[in-house]
C-alpha cells in the first residue's frame, strides 16, 4: 500500500472534520455520563481508619487454624525413629562405578588409555576409538599412494562400530552391530545371499524360475503324461 499524501489539501480536509467529529462525539459522551465518572474518580465511601497493619493482622489471624490444624497432622503422623530406605546413598562419586564404557565392555584400557580415568572424573566418555596408526600415517604422505582421499577410502572400508562406541547418526541405527546380530552369527556358508543380490541386480534382470520350480499340476483335461 503507497504511503499517504500527506499535502494532499482533500486529504487534510478529511483528516481535519474526522479529528473535530472524534472530539465531539467524545466530549457527548463525556457530558452524559459525568456523574458517573465523578462517582468513580473519587472515593465517596465512609472512612474506617483502617492501616496496613490491621490489613495485615486478618490475613495472619485467618490462617491460624490451618497452622493448627497441620500441627495435629503433623504430630500424628511424626515417626520417633527415623526410617532409612539405604544405609549407604550413593553421590556423584559412585556415578561411574560399573556404568563406564570400560565397564561395560565396550573400550579396552590397552588399545584406547583415554577411557582409563579415576572414578571421580565425570566427564563424558569419548564417542569415537582411537584411530589407527596406520591409516594416520597416510594423511602427511603426498599423492597418488597416500593423502586425505587414500584415507578417508581406508577409513570408510571399516564398519561404523569400529571407528565409534555411540552412534553418532541416526542413519547408523540400520547395520550398526551387524555382526552381533542374528544375521552376522547365522551367514550364509554358500553364498546365497550374494547369487540372489546378482541375479537380481543384473544387467536382463531377474530371469523366470526354471521348469523344475513350478508347482507340480495333476494330469487333467489341459495336461498329459508324457
């Protein structure tokens, strides 16, 4: 919308007679209900020499039985010995006894020293292993044989659970420990998996099923013995 044309003289003359019709009509509307507003402008009501004080004595004298009545509560429900759900209550100390990555199995001391820390040590355990030697060398060699690329396709060669302890993605979740799961115990000894993947992914695509895997039809009206 185009910003108003403020020197425009038909457009001062409308802003000029709606400002003079506001000011009329409130000032009606101030004339028939002046008695009112007086009545609420000033206080009319009888003075009881009331103080803050005084004020403040009700409220305290208004929530005396409930004080009395959360003592009675209090008193019956009071236990002269002390009931102790545990003699010993673990702190923040005891937070990583048996709930480290080490403990669980997860690191080992001797291929990783970083997860090695007193028990007093609350920093979160590390999410990724230590990194190969190996493939650490190749990022200071130069080309073709070794650099970042050779290393990242090195890198990429292992599995995601051996290069972190935690998913770092949502999208590890699918093949994240694989071979603890049923299909790394129970792997095809003779490579069906694969012929299936092959013939599937092939260039003609998967082929019908030989003769000898259809179903077997009884001999009828449509089907002889040969």
């Amino acid at each position: 919308m185009p910003p108003i044309d403020m020197t425009n003289p038909e457009k001062i003359k409308f802003f000029i007679e709606n400002y003079e019709k506001t000011a009329r009509l409130r000032m009606r509307w101030n004339n028939l209900y002046s008695d009112k507003l007086q009545k609420a402008a000033t206080l009319t009501r009888e003075e009881r020499g009331y103080r803050v004080e005084d004020v403040l004595k009700e409220t305290m004298a208004g929530g005396l039985p409930t004080i009395t009545r959360d003592n009675i509560s209090g008193a019956r429900n009071k236990r002269k010995i002390p009931l102790r759900d545990a003699a010993y209550i673990p702190g923040i100390k005891d937070m990583r006894k048996g709930h480290s990555i080490v403990d669980v199995g997860l690191a080992d001391p001797e291929k990783d020293p970083t997860v090695v820390r007193p028990d007093t040590d609350l920093k979160p355990d590390p999410k990724m292993r230590p990194v190969n030697p190996k493939h650490s060398r190749l990022i200071y060699k130069g080309l073709p044989n070794f650099g970042r690329e050779v290393y990242l396709r090195e890198r990429n060669k292992m599995a995601p659970e051996e290069k972190y302890y935690f998913l770092e993605t949502t999208g590890w979740e699918y093949g994240w420990r694989l071979h603890d799961s049923y299909f790394g115990r129970h792997a095809p000894e003779y490579g069906r998996v694969w012929l299936l993947t092959r013939g599937s992914a092939s260039r003609s695509g998967p082929q019908p099923d030989p003769d000898h895997y259809q179903t077997i039809k009884l001999p009828g009206p449509d089907k002889c013995n040969m």
